[in-house]
C-alpha cells in the first residue's frame, strides 16, 4: 500500500474524530527518514553498492519499532508507508512503541551468507546512532531472518555494549522469545476466531482460504486445522493446491519441508495464485505480498470475511468494493499484530533479564488480541464504522492524545 493510501484511511478517521488538519498533519509525518549507501565486497572480490532504508515514524507514546526488508523493491515510499502503519498497529495493541520501518535494495537470494553478513553488520555501523533499545528497534521482516537480527545485536554491541534489547526476532539461544516464531500466524487466528464468533460462526465449522505459506501462512494454516478448521487452498511463490474436501495440512508441511514448496503436493489439485483468492470460502486469509486484492478481483471475491495477515494486502478501491458488498474485513494493522505483539515481550524479557515459557507467551499474546478485539468492536458499534474505520480511530486517539499530552503540537 502506498503512503498515499494509508494516509487515505488515516484522513477518513481524522474526520470521524473531528480532530483538525494541524493534528492529522502531525500524525502522518515522519519524525526522520535515514538513507545509506552500503558498500562492501562480495565473496568473489567484487565491490557493489547497496542502498538502505529507515523511516521512524512516530515515538509519541514510546520507542519506534518496525521490521528491516532485505527486498529488490524496497524503496523509500514503500518503508514510509509501512512505518505509518507500525504506528497505527502498535497503538491499536497499546504497546508502549510506535512506527518504524526499514529496508534495504538487495536480492538476498543471489546473496551467499558471508555476504548477507557483510551487507547487515554494515548497515548497523551507519545507523547505530539512530537505533536503539529505547529509540528503535528494528525486527526481521521479509528477506530478513532471526540470524540477521542476532548480528545486529552483535554489531550494535561493539559501539554500545551488550543489549540485546536493541532488536527483536533474534534466535531463542540469543535472547529471542520462545513462541516469536508462530505469533503472526495464532494472532491471525485469534482474529479470525473472535470474528466469527461474534457472528455465530466458529473455527471448527469454518472453511479457509490462505494465500502465502511463509512463516505467516504456514502457522496460521497448521492452527486453523489443528482447530477443526477445513482449509480449501493455500498456496506460496511457485503457486498454489486445492482440496475442496479440506487440505491434509500437515502433510502439506511435511512436502514443504522435503521439497521446498507446495506445488506438486500429492493431496490436492494445482490452482493459481490469482484463482485462489476466488475461491468460495468462509474466510479468505491473504498472508503473502501486499496489494494482491484490487478493484480489478475484488467483486469475484467469493468469501464471507477477509482476514489481512500480510501488511497491505487490499488496496483502497477493493476496501471499497468490499464495504459495499458487506464482505467484512479484519484489517492488518490487528489481524497481523501478533508478531510484534511477541516481538514487545521479547524486549520486555530482554529488558529484565529473564525469559517466559511459550505459554506465558501465548497467553499474553492472546489476552492483548482479544482486549484489542474488544475495543475494536467498541468503536465499530457506537459510530457504525467497519472495522478498518474503526482500527484507524483507535490508533490515532490514542497517538494523538499522546502526542498532545506530551505537548509535541
């Protein structure tokens, strides 16, 4: 989603709110943008150069917190816009954070480890000054992986000294949390569970539709049928399979895991990509890249809920399309915040030098879901709103009274 679209569901609840072009101006501009050059040399001797990324957002109600993208198409308008909406997310789980978000211009596929290495040890020695346990706290995001963040934390001690609080997502055996790895995907869960619960449905006599089978699709698919839940389709990169009797999920991971991907799995028929996001369901899930549900798909949509567990993946047309249509949407900056939901108890552990079993984890992260759940549902009632309009008020009622009770206007 661009900066302009977000800016477009922030505007619609500034008007709602009635609180006045100077806040909404404060709200939706970054408090810094950082770009770097990243020089290094590659395993064959080459030297190439790389551009990095990081836009910190808003700290009126605590340190900024967002992902770190190793992506070709990583860009500036692309991490301001995914700053804006860590901000809108933290604040609609009332974590004490607020957004940021960074990237840098790379294939980390065509990369050798040695090389990924280089690139993110580089990356900290030009914006160590500007992160930190208490101003910014970068976490692995797509290309980026729980190694990464432990040589952040490695390169980040050499000019502050051990703190591990710097980042989150590191491994379990470097001060990561037990239970980081499938937060994202039983927060989707949770969401889609409260959802339809509230109208009379449940998990176990629901059908679903995921798109994506990453670290997101792949857990949430495996809790959804360990739920009694009939999961129709998923699919990842390569494509997609379909089982309208409901996909063996875990055999399906089981041929992941041997192959690699989830075409040719042997339980289910092959189907695209864009034929499974019409593919008649309950809820549809869509777990993978953003922007996939647009103007030109979204009235073949064949589904009673969408629950957003990737990071923009409806643009502003198809929300429309989707209000007019009655098609409920669980936006992203809820249905996908049990990751950094667990990646602010990882700092808080970090902080106290301590650590909580995964079921302390899971049942935290399942009390902030549902009271979030509930707030939500609140505001979505008192001023007839969907649930977007309604995430949207949220955060930035909270942000802004924070912003004004600091005195930041």
């Amino acid at each position: 989603m661009s900066i302009e679209a977000t800016n477009r569901f922030v505007h619609e609840a500034a008007v709602l709110m009635d609180i006045g072009a100077k806040m909404e101006r404060i709200l939706t501009t970054p408090r810094r943008e950082v770009r770097v050059q990243l020089t290094i040399e590659m395993d064959d001797g080459r030297v190439e150069s790389f551009m990095g990324f990081r836009v910190q957002h808003d700290d009126s109600r605590g340190p900024m917190k967002g992902g770190l993208r190793y992506h070709p198409e990583v860009d500036p308008a692309e991490v301001r816009s995914l700053a804006s909406l860590m901000t809108w997310k933290t604040a609609v789980l009332n974590l004490p954070f607020g957004g940021a978000k960074g990237g840098i211009a790379c294939d980390p596929t065509k990369f050798s480890q040695r090389e990924t290495e280089r690139l993110t040890r580089r990356l900290v020695d030009h914006i160590h000054e500007v992160i930190g346990p208490y101003t910014d706290i970068p976490a692995p995001d797509m290309g980026s992986n729980a190694q990464a963040m432990a040589w952040i934390m490695d390169q980040y001690a050499k000019y502050h000294g051990f703190q591990p609080a710097v980042v989150t997502g590191k491994p379990v055996d470097m001060h990561g949390s037990l239970g980081r790895e499938e937060a994202t995907g039983l927060g989707t869960v949770i969401a889609a569970r409260e959802v339809l619960q509230d109208h009379d449905m449940a998990v176990s006599r629901s059908t679903f539709v995921v798109q994506g089978f990453g670290n997101v699709g792949s857990h949430t698919a495996r809790i959804l049928h360990e739920q009694g839940g009939k999961v129709l389709a998923v699919s990842d990169v390569s494509g997609g399979v379909i089982n309208k009797e409901g996909i063996d999920i875990p055999a399906l991971l089981d041929h992941v895991r041997q192959t690699g991907r989830v075409g040719g799995f042997a339980g289910a028929d092959p189907i695209s990509n864009k034929d499974l996001l019409l593919v008649p369901c309950d809820v549809l899930i869509p777990a993978a890249l953003g922007g996939v549900l647009t103007k030109d798909n979204a009235r073949a949509v064949q589904t009673k809920f969408i629950v957003e567990a990737a990071n923009s993946p409806t643009d502003a047309d198809a929300d429309d399309i989707f209000r007019e249509r009655g098609i409920f949407v669980v936006p992203d900056i809820f249905a996908n915040a049990g990751g950094v939901t667990v990646s602010y108890f990882e700092w808080v552990q970090n902080l106290q030098r301590m650590q909580w079993t995964a079921r302390e984890v899971h049942n935290k992260l399942e009390a902030k879901m549902t009271a979030s759940y509930r707030d939500l549902m609140k505001i979505c009632k008192s001023r007839n709103v969907p649930m977007r309009a309604a995430a949207f008020v949220l955060a930035l009622s909270r942000v802004g009274k924070a912003a004004a009770t600091r005195g930041l206007t």
